[in-house]
C-alpha cells in the first residue's frame, strides 16, 4: 500500500483541527495571569501569577522526578476555568518510557479526566506542530506536553503563538536535554515526601519547587502541598523553619498513580 504523500497528510492534520474547532467551543484566551492563590509565590511572579498567553516549562530534578513534574502541571491546571478542555500532547518517547497519563492519577490531584484532549504524536515535529495548532485554535482553557529536545527559535514560534492566543504553554522537559529558550518561567520540580494520615495514607501530595528563570519576577524556592478537594496550594508545614532544606525527598504515591502504563 502506497505512503501517503506530504500533502495528503497535511490536508488530514487540516481536517482534524477544523474538527475540533467545531466541537470545542472557543476559549477566546485568558489573559489574566493565572495565580497559585499562595502570596509566598505570587509575589514572586509579574502580576501576581503566571502568564496566560506564554510559554512555561517544567523541569524534573531527576529522571525519577519526572512524575512529580507531570503531577505539578495537573495540579496547575486544575484552577483553570472548567467550562473547557485541555489538550496535552503525548509523544511516542513519553508513551514508551511513562506510559499514559491515568485517569485515578488524575482525579487524585482533583483534575477531571473528562476535560483531557490527549494527543499521540509519532514525531518531535508532530509534536511541535499540534501544539502550535492547538494554541492557535483557542479552543482549550490550556495546552501541555513533553518535548525532549527544544531550539532557541522553535521555542520562540511556541512562545509567540502562546502570547497570540492568550493560553498557556506548559512544556514538560527533561533535565538532561535542556537548552536555552524563550521560556517566560521555568519550574525545577523535586518530589517531597507527602503528608500522610494515621493509617499512612497520602493526604496531599507535596513537591519541592525552584523558580530558576522569571521574566520580569523574581527567582525563589518552596516546598508546597496541595489540596485536591480545594484546588488549593500551601506551604508544607516543614517551611516552618525558613532554612529550605535541599535533601531529595520521597516520591510520593500520588504522582506515580498519575501514570499507566501502556
């Protein structure tokens, strides 16, 4: 059976987004910058919160963070408005090494499977161009995904077509290939061991947090918990004493669940 032509598979690409911008209805952009709801944070960031229309990337400490990290982006993502869908965008690596994201995982951290467009994608240049496509669309509340290798100009288009659309981008990239870029914030992300109830079950899922790159804002360091049934950060109440340590911490329970396998 013949290969389908370049053009052939660009009118199919052309095809699948003219159809979901029928079924989605439009988010028109947000704008406004999206806060933590925590001041220790927010007062960091320019306008009290992280920009709508630009690129953000997540950075796990280590390749074991790497769920921790996914589980950070979910929880963000969850104080966004719920009248529309998100699209993350999964390529094949990600598949292969993590599995998909699972809807338990998801619902622990208080996020709706329901709302997750999940994108498949063969290619890094797949990647790239639906989430370019996606943003421009202004059908989702928000776009993210994980892309393992990112130029100074490809992120650059990423972050021009983020500021067109008024979305965030929120970009999970590994630690181990990273490179400079137009990036409005980037988060180092570690797993910190997670505050547990009596009979050692998970009650909030807890991560280490380093702003290491802030236009416009100030650089800083946490360790927060979150709330799934508030959709609520907090510091953790080792913060108490304002030395931060920098010990690894344990991965919790939580950002594991957020996977399956496949």
């Amino acid at each position: 059976m013949p290969k389908p032509s370049a053009l052939s598979r660009a009118r199919n690409h052309a095809t699948v987004m003219a159809e979901l911008r029928c079924l989605i209805p439009r988010a028109q952009g947000w704008r406004k910058p999206l806060p933590f709801g925590l001041a220790a944070i927010d007062s960091y960031l320019p306008e009290g919160g992280l920009a709508c229309g630009a690129l953000h990337e997540v950075v796990p400490e280590a390749q074991a963070a790497f769920p921790a990290a996914l589980g950070f982006i979910v929880a963000l993502l969850t104080r966004l408005s719920r009248a529309y869908p998100l699209i993350f965008v999964m390529p094949a690596y990600g598949r292969h090494e993590y599995g998909r994201p699972h809807g338990h995982g998801l619902n622990s951290l208080g996020f709706d499977p329901a709302r997750l467009i999940l994108v498949e994608t063969a290619h890094r240049k797949e990647t790239l161009w639906v989430m370019a496509e996606a943003l421009r669309s202004a059908a989702p509340a928000a776009v993210a995904g994980m892309i393992d290798r990112l130029d100074l100009k490809t992120s650059q288009k990423l972050h021009l077509a983020a500021t067109d659309a008024g979305l965030p981008l929120l970009l999970l990239r590994p630690a181990r290939t990273l490179e400079a870029s137009a990036t409005a914030t980037r988060w180092r992300i570690g797993a910190a061991a997670a505050a547990r109830d009596r009979f050692g079950l998970i009650t909030r899922p807890r991560w280490r947090l380093r702003l290491e790159r802030c236009r416009n804002g100030r650089l800083g360091e946490w360790v927060v918990e979150y709330d799934h049934v508030a959709h609520r950060f907090s510091l953790a109440a080792a913060l108490a004493d304002p030395a931060l340590s920098r010990r690894a911490g344990d991965q919790s329970a939580s950002d594991r669940s957020i996977w399956q396998a496949g």
